[in-house]
C-alpha cells in the first residue's frame, strides 16, 4: 500500500508493508541471505579497489635519481639556488 502526505512543505510518498508480506517466510528468508550476500560482495569490492589503489599509489613514486642513499624523482643543474638536497657534483635534488 502507497501512503502519501505534506511533510514540511514537502509531498512524501511511502510505501507500506501489508501483512501479505509475512506469510512467506521462505521468501523472506531467501531475500534476507540474498542481502547479506550482496553487502557482502558489496564489502570485498570495495576492499579490493581500496587494495588495487595503494598499490598503485606506491608504484607510481618511482625512485628517478639517488643520492646518498636517499631516492629523488627530480634532478636539476643548479647555477645559484637549489630547493632541494645540492650535491657536490653541481646538481640539485628533490621530489
């Protein structure tokens, strides 16, 4: 049954459940296991791209250049000002 009314200002639509609907318990038993396997599934795929994306995440911070044991992506020719770690050989270091 469809119950409909103003609710702050607002025209709500509801549907209500007829008593029809607990003479099937086999039926509501199969789409109460039916939902708990779809939140389930709902959970392992979300888990799986949380996953996928930390993966990738660290293998997209590739080490291009290192110096003094420490992993740089950026190296650069500094003339007078270097923003990141100057080595001894005139080159400037940083992420």
């Amino acid at each position: 049954m469809i119950v409909c009314g103003m609710y702050m200002y607002l025209y709500v639509c509801a549907v209500v459940a007829s008593s029809t609907a607990v003479s099937d318990p086999a039926g509501a038993r199969r789409l109460g296991n039916a939902s708990i396997g779809v939140s389930i599934a709902g959970i392992v795929v979300i888990i799986v791209i949380i996953i996928i994306s930390v993966v990738v995440a660290g293998s997209s911070s590739s080490c291009n250049y290192t110096y003094n044991g420490k992993c740089y992506r950026h190296r650069d020719y500094y003339y007078s000002y270097c923003s990141g770690v100057e080595s001894y050989s005139g080159y400037c270091y940083y992420n």
